[in-house]
C-alpha cells in the first residue's frame, strides 16, 4: 500500500458517513462502479479515473481490517497523537520522519517492536520500528495458480483423482532468485543502504518507508543481471500435482486446493490452486442439482394397465418402478438414495419419467389390435371439451 493512503479520504470518496456499515460501503461502490466502469464510458477518462479512485477506496475500507488501520492511522494524525501538537493534519513541523514517530511511540529507541510500529508497519509497506540496515524482505504468500480440468459423468458422481500439469512463478532457476549473473559477486544496494527500504515523502514533513526500487526490496545488486530472468529473480516451474476432486462435482464447478499454487517467498506459504471443473456428458443419465434424471421408454398399454418395469442405476443394480394403472405420459417416479453426492455425504434421488414410444410400423395383429381400440373408444372422444372451453 501507498504512503499517500493515509492523506485521502476514502470515505467521501465512496460517499458515505465515517461510520458506515460494510453493507453500506458496499452498496455504495457497486453503485459507483457501474456508473463509472470504463466499458460503460468509452473514451471518458474522467469517469476512468473516478472508477479507478473508487476501486482503491474500496480496497481499503471495504476490507475490515485494512479499514481498522486506516482509521486508526487518520485519527492519530489529526488529533496530533504523534505528540508536539501535529493536530490539524500533516501539516506541522518540520523534517518529522514518521517512521521515527511511529517507533518512539512502540517502546523509545531501544524498544523491540510492536505497538504502532506493528500496526501500521503492514499498512505502508513495513520498516516501522527497525533500523536502516536491519529490515528484511516480507514473507510473502505464493502465487494462486488457476486450472481446468475435464472428467467424465460418472467421476463427477464418485469422485476421482486426477493429474494436473502446472505452471508457476518461482526463484529463477538459474540465479536461486538473487537476480545475479551465476560467479558475479553482489554488493550492498547504494540507494536504500542495503535496508530494502527508501524514505518516501508524504508531504507536510512526513516520510515512510517505501521498497527500495533499485533492488526491489532484496537488499543487494549484481553488476551483472542473472542472463535467465533479467534482474527479476523469477521464473516459471512446471510440476504435475494430484488433486482430488469430490464426489458429486457440478459442471464449472471451482475447487479449492490449498496450499497446492506457487511457492511462497521469504518463508511465505505456498498460494492456493482454484480447479475449474468441466463435466462430460452422459448417453442415459442428466442431472438436476443433486439428483440424477433418467427418460424411461414405454409403452401404452403399461401406462393403461399397469406395469413393472426394470431400469439402470448409475453405477449400482437395477430397480424396478411399479407403474400403477392409469399413469399419464410423462410422470416422474423418484428413487431415493440413487443420486449424486450432497456436501454433507448423504445422496440425493434418480428422478425417472416414463415417457411413451409411439412404433414407426405395425405388424398385422398388432395394427388390428390397436383399430379395435379405436372402435371400442369411438364414443368417448378425447377432445369433446377442447372447443367449448376454447370458445369459453
């Protein structure tokens, strides 16, 4: 985060009172946002940059405890709770360096940290309450990787484990991460010191601690940048992990994995590995939520007069549905405890609806068979209400 941060007022930024609920500076950005989003407002740069100035506040007092330190960090300062009387804003006195402050109010200059220094050290980039030349770099969280992985019907349903083939920003391989040329020696960074940190102005005679940009933060130089990563210290890995995906997986569904993304730096943890789930198709079975679906194929006559009739079951023994006489086409008969796997571990049910196959042809004794039928019905038409209620 920004030294400069601790000038604005994101409040009035979003528009909203200091006190405001989360539910309120939520509402207030999305607001915002839609009415200043860049594919909205083509070619207005006012509204970009208004969008943009309503993203970082966001960013700040939208997240509870950024938005503590924030606060804290406004009210020390314009009450003057640095000491000398700096209420008022940073406008008082002269050459204050606010890191000397921030470390005088931890404990005096011998103090070993914590208080302010530890509060706000995070806030701005840390150095809060150390020495110029004793700072070392941030752990650092791992890269998320993202991911997508293809499976079949019936894994989605059971469960499966598959391989995955990653990418991820590492150490460069070549210079462990020292940004060196491989035989060169490193010397001290001259701009920050070797401390990691440069003083940046905040204006009114205050000044924080930023990450050096000549060394980025390491502390050191090479005279010769590493050939492989240029300087940066990074490079990119490919590894091939297992991750299990759980039973009863839903088309497009996002996976969690932690701690299987890029490794941390500085002793950091390893980021996260989000999984995007596409699930193939299947030639018999559907799915609705956490139940399976199955079209079953019958008959008129077992509609009629009633039938049992045998059907499959994803990966177990067949059942039978007992159709009662009289069915109409299209009923949906439920078969508890045959469907995909809930979150809690239980299942939920195969949903099968019969539905009629009319035959293409007819042989000679089953075309007579259905012409008897007709005649036998012939005085009790199906659609003898259809055009009283149409013209009702």
């Amino acid at each position: 985060m920004r030294p400069d941060w601790a000038q604005k007022d994101f409040y009035a930024v979003l528009g909203v009172k200091k006190d405001a609920s989360a539910d309120e500076i939520k509402k207030a950005y999305r607001r915002l946002a839609r009415e200043n989003h860049p594919d909205s407002n083509p070619g207005d740069t006012t509204k970009h940059d208004r969008f943009k100035q309503v993203a970082e506040a966001y960013d700040v007092v939208g997240d509870p405890e950024k938005r503590t330190k924030y606060d804290e960090l406004r009210r020390m300062v314009a009450s003057g709770g640095f000491g000398g009387g700096f209420g008022g804003g940073f406008g008082g006195g002269q050459g204050i360096n606010l890191e000397d402050l921030l470390r005088d109010r931890a404990g005096g200059a011998g103090g070993g940290g914590g208080g302010f220094g530890d509060m706000f050290g995070d806030l701005f980039g840390g150095g809060f309450g150390g020495r110029r030349g004793s700072a070392r770099p941030r752990a650092a969280k791992g890269q998320d990787v993202e991911s997508t992985a293809t499976i079949s019907f019936t894994d989605a349903i059971d469960g499966v484990t598959i391989s995955l083939r990653l990418t991820s920003d590492t150490a460069c391989a070549t210079c462990s991460g020292t940004g060196g040329k491989p035989g060169t020696k490193p010397h001290v960074c001259a701009q920050c010191e070797g401390s990691g940190f440069v003083t940046g102005s905040m204006g009114g005679g205050f000044s924080l601690n930023e990450t050096c940009p000549a060394c980025g933060g390491r502390q050191l130089l090479y005279d010769e940048a590493c050939p492989t990563c240029h300087g940066s210290g990074r490079g990119a890995s490919s590894r091939t992990i297992q991750a299990r995906i759980p039973a009863g997986v839903k088309d497009g569904q996002r996976i969690r994995l932690r701690g299987k993304g890029g490794p941390g730096q500085h002793g950091g943890p390893a980021g996260d590995l989000y999984v995007t789930v596409k699930v193939s198709g299947h030639r018999v079975f559907g799915r609705s939520g956490d139940n399976l679906t199955l079209d079953v194929p019958v008959s008129f006559d077992e509609l009629a007069l009633g039938a049992e009739v045998k059907i499959p079951t994803l990966g177990g023994s067949p059942v039978t549905l007992r159709v009662p006489a009289g069915t109409p086409n299209g009923r949906t008969f439920r078969v508890r405890g045959k469907g995909a796997t809930k979150a809690d571990g239980t299942k939920g049910d195969l949903l099968a609806t019969v539905e009629v196959q009319v035959p293409a042809v007819l042989d000679v004794d089953a075309r007579a068979a259905v012409e008897a039928y007709r005649i036998a019905m012939a005085d009790k038409p199906l659609r003898s209400n259809l055009f009283d209620q149409a013209r009702s």
